[in-house]
C-alpha cells in the first residue's frame, strides 16, 4: 500500500510513506470493538520509525488489573513468536 502525498498546489510529489497495514487494521478492529461498547479498558504501545515509543491507557472502571494482566500475556506471546 501507498500513500499519494499532495503539495499545497495539489500536485503530486515523491515522498517515502511506508504505511503498515497490519497495524492500520488492529487500530480500526478495536476502535470498533469500543464503539460498540464491546471494550471496558484500553492500552496502547507505538513504536515510531525513529524508535521513539509511546503509550496511552484508560482504565475508567476497574480494568486496570485485567490490563496488566494481558500485558503479562502479550509480553509472553511476543517472545514466544521471538523464538520461533
């Protein structure tokens, strides 16, 4: 996928965009999933292409601990798919 980047005149010029689908499409699934009222707490880690990270949270209800707790699975999973 490509993105089409226009200058301020409309015209087309060259830039090196490389989007990510994979990440685009997580990003849009669970927007989803909490406009329908299906998520009670949310956390979220970016890695920019210049290695900068960072995170948000909103655990409004209690959730915390259900949070820290996928993230003991996520942590888990990440490196169970490092070392295949």
């Amino acid at each position: 996928m490509s993105a089409r980047v226009l200058s301020l005149s409309r015209e087309g010029i060259r830039a090196s965009v490389r989007v990510e689908p994979g990440v685009i499409k997580i990003l849009e699934d669970f927007l989803d999933q909490a406009r329908r009222g299906e998520t009670i707490a949310g956390a979220i880690v970016l890695v920019r292409r210049n290695a900068t990270m960072c995170s948000a949270i909103s655990a409004p209800h209690g959730g915390r601990h259900h949070l820290v707790a996928a993230c003991d699975y996520l942590k888990r999973d990440i490196i169970a798919e490092t070392d295949n």
